[in-house]
C-alpha cells in the first residue's frame, strides 16, 4: 500500500531534523540565541497564562524550559525523537515526549495555551488548519496561542536549510484561526536584516457555545 502523503511529510521533516539535531542546538538551541523581541513577547505572553501550557514542536526544548522558569507547568512535545531525547538531557525539570499535530496527546480544553514558535512552517498549507483544529481542542476556552512564522505575500514554499518550509501573510493565517474557532488579538511582523520576514499571532480561544448563543 502506497503511503499517504501526509504520513511521507512527516517521515521527510523527522528525518531531515534528526540528521541535525546537534547542529540545531548549536545554532539555536538557547533562548540567548534568539531575538530579544522574541524573548519578550513569548514571556509577555506566558506570563498572564493560569494552567497548564504546551510546547508543540519543542524542538531542544529552550522555549519549554523558559516557560518553566517563569513559572508555568509546562510539556513539550515535538515530531522529532532524537530532539525529545536531548531536551530531556538538557532541561531535565521539563516533561518532554513525542507528537504529532494531528494528535497532541493532551485532553480537550486542558491547556491554559499553546506556544508553537515556528512549529507549523513545515507543513503542507492544505494540513495547517488541522493541526489549528487540534490547537482549538486542547485549549480550554479563554485560553491562548501564540504562532510564530515566516511571513510572505502570499502562500509558498521556499527552500528551508533543513527541509522545504512554507511562507504565510499574516492575514491568511488569521484566516485560518478564526475558522478554527480562534479570535485574533495581536499581530506583529518583523524583517531584520539577513533573515527571512518574521511573523507572530497571539489568539484566544472563543468560547463556542457562548457564541452561538449569542449570534
């Protein structure tokens, strides 16, 4: 039997993340590696969170860590095992274990919020709005995601260094999280020189059933 496409996109993004897991972590493996604006706003927005908060795509497990450290229960859980393996060697105060977006492993609405800090670029655009489904199933309402991506005119790929990643506008990815039940409350976007534009939506979880009763 011929293997699902998707199922093939997931064994190519495992394979070409384990093969540089090492060089990963030496280039971006440290919240000191990272843009302070970045570090700003993943801590302005843990910091109000009451409740459990998941890492998904944790990659070596530094943002998880950081949320810790500001207090939060914290899991992170990622594609990759070999980056689960050394998270857990590197933040051993961090519960860490393999995942997929199709199926995080969490209960619904557990999840005061979701951190996925460049955690969806790999993925096909048609497969993005299930793994926001499933984002909107673990987060209780009220809860709150933050998205970080590359930001783009339009909806492509490019030729990541690891594996093919995928540009998105701003709008149309806010497009896709109020159609998974997501209001958008803060957009910011960011070109610094020699990199790719950056982008990063913070979104709260509506309360379905209370919107329905008002609509």
């Amino acid at each position: 039997m011929a293997e699902p496409v998707g199922d093939r996109s997931i064994t190519e993004v495992r394979e070409a993340y384990t093969e540089r897991v090492e060089e990963y972590i030496s280039l971006l493996g440290s919240v000191a590696d990272t843009h302070e604006l970045d570090s700003e706003l993943i801590t302005r927005w843990a910091e109000p969170l009451a409740g459990r908060v998941l890492d998904a795509g944790c990659g070596p497990g530094h943002w998880s860590d950081h949320l810790r450290q500001l207090g939060h229960e914290v899991e992170g859980v990622d594609l990759t095992p070999a980056f689960v393996g050394r998270a857990g060697e590197r933040f051993p105060g961090v519960a860490f274990r393999v995942a997929s977006f199709d199926d995080l492993g969490a209960p619904d609405a557990g999840l005061a919020g979701i951190l996925a800090w460049y955690s969806l670029i790999h993925l096909e655009p048609e497969r993005v709005p299930s793994a926001l489904d499933e984002f909107a199933r673990c987060i209780a309402p009220g809860g709150s995601l933050l998205l970080g991506f590359f930001d783009g005119a339009s909806i492509e790929p490019f030729p990541h260094k690891v594996v093919t990643a995928y540009f998105w506008p701003p709008t149309a990815m806010a497009e896709r999280l109020e159609a998974a039940g997501f209001m958008i409350e803060e957009v910011h976007t960011r070109t610094d020189p020699g990199r790719r534009p950056h982008a990063a939506t913070v979104a709260r979880r509506t309360d379905a059933e209370a919107a329905s009763r008002t609509a």
